[in-house]
C-alpha cells in the first residue's frame, strides 16, 4: 500500500511538518501550500464534522514519510 500512494505522490515531507505530515502531504500532491492544506481541512471539518478525526490518522500510518536524503552525489554512490 504505501508503494502504491508513493508512486502517486502522496509522502509525508520531512519539512513542513506540523503534526505528522499529511495535509502538508496532501497539499504537495495536489499542488497547494501547506497552509492551504491545512485550512482546507479544518473547512471540510467544520462542514462534515468527524470524518477527518478518521481519515487523519489512518492516512497518518498508511502515507509513507518522505526518505531521508544524506548527500548521497546524483551517481548514488560515493
């Protein structure tokens, strides 16, 4: 499962983080900002509310975190 939503773009970033990453996620895949994520998210909840308290975190543990990048050379090895 998380091979399949991190060939469709969905990953945690490791920067922009505020709780686990996936508003931040889900706005880098559909082209928003961070904080537009956000407050679209909040919007929805206030508008269906309980749904997102749901959804949140099982997207939580099914989103994969972005991998870590060392300064690996663009060769990938060193």
């Amino acid at each position: 499962m998380q091979d399949y939503l991190r060939q469709q773009g969905l990953v945690r970033p490791r920067q922009e983080r505020v709780l686990g990453g996936v508003c931040a996620g889900l706005g880098r895949r559909f082209g928003l900002k961070p904080w537009t994520a956000r407050l679209l998210f909040v919007i929805v909840l206030m508008l269906i509310p309980g749904s997102q308290l749901i959804i949140y975190p099982i997207l939580w543990l099914l989103m994969p975190s972005e991998p870590r990048h060392y300064g690996v050379p663009a060769g990938g090895t060193f």
